[in-house]
C-alpha cells in the first residue's frame, strides 16, 4: 500500500507546481496590464502635458491614525485655468496626492507649494480637469506595478524549473508516518 500511496505523490505535487506555476503567471499578467501598467503609461506621458499657471489655495498637513500609527496628508488644493475654463485638484503627480507615514515628506510637500505661491501646473490636453504639479513615473507607479510582476516573475520561475517545491521522498512519508505512530502510542501511555 506505501507504495501505491508513494508513486502518486511526486506526479500530483509535479501536477501542483506546474497549475501553481499557471495560475501565477497568469494573474501577473492579467493585474499587471490592467491595473499596472495604464497608470505607469499614463504618468510617462504626463511629461508631455500642456502647462498653465495655477495658483495653491490650500497646503496644510493633516495627521490621522491608522492602525495605532500616524499617517499624514499633504493636502495640497490648486486652481488653474485651461481655456476659460477653472479647473480645482489635489493632484501632486499623476497618482494623486502625498498620505502615508512620514511626516517629513508631507511638511516637505507643504513647504514647496505653500498656500498662494503661483504654481505650474500641467494638464491632460484631452481631459483638463486632470492635473500635476509634477509629470513623470514615481515610486508609487513602479510600486503598482511592480507588484503584479513579482507574481508574473514567480510563476514563470516556476514553471521554467527555477523555483521547484520541496517534494517529500518516499522514504520520508514512511517516517512521517511512523513518528506519528511514536507519538500516538506516547500519548497513550501517559
């Protein structure tokens, strides 16, 4: 019986890798091109945004917790102009605005656009009302998406033989088996 038990084992774990492997892949993929990569492209392109003056309405940093932890905001409030038309945001880059658990950062955000400084502030030329007061990729870009590749990397690690599962010997599973016995009859004797 050990044996027939031993001679399924290796095939299903190779079985499990390999779908392990699959699903990875796939999910990397699929996250990375619909939630990774549009924003990574849309910041990339924000560098070629049309730029009007804007004015700072607002900068103060707001403190919360979370978790037990302070968190800080750089509330950062704008208005500009685009053909007649008066726009408002909070956008710093084109991911949003600054919130996380470093003060200093936030201060540093309030201090470079205090409130009423005269500002650049560049917009998507096919949807104004999407603004930055900073163009280009940042980290929280990458950070999105490099999220999603890490599981398309692993899977793929997986499947190419890079990355393979501990995979129990038959010898191992008989002593698996007899330890729990031991410990079985340990108990018992109590």
């Amino acid at each position: 019986m050990d044996k027939k038990i031993n001679q399924a084992t290796p095939g299903k774990r190779k079985s499990n890798s390999t779908s392990f492997g699959i699903i990875f892949t796939l999910a990397g993929a699929l996250i990375f091109y619909f939630w990774g990569w549009p924003p990574l492209k849309y910041a990339y392109e924000s560098k070629t945004w049309p730029v009007t003056s804007g004015t700072i309405t607002q900068s103060v940093v707001d403190s919360w917790m979370k978790d037990g932890k302070s968190q800080y905001d750089a509330r950062i409030n704008y208005s500009y102009e685009v053909e007649g038309k008066k726009y408002n945001s909070t956008k710093i880059n084109t991911s949003g605005s600054y919130s996380g658990s470093n003060m200093t950062r936030a201060k540093e955000l309030v201090e470079e656009f205090p409130a009423a400084k005269t500002v650049d502030v560049f917009y998507d030329p096919e949807v104004p009302d999407s603004a930055a007061l900073k163009t280009g990729v940042s980290g929280s870009d990458i950070a999105m998406a490099a999220i999603p590749l890490l599981f398309l990397i692993i899977g793929l690690a997986v499947l190419t033989g890079i990355l393979k599962p501990q995979r129990s010997t038959p010898q191992s599973y008989t002593n698996r088996r007899t330890n729990i016995r031991e410990v079985i009859k340990n108990i018992r004797n109590r």
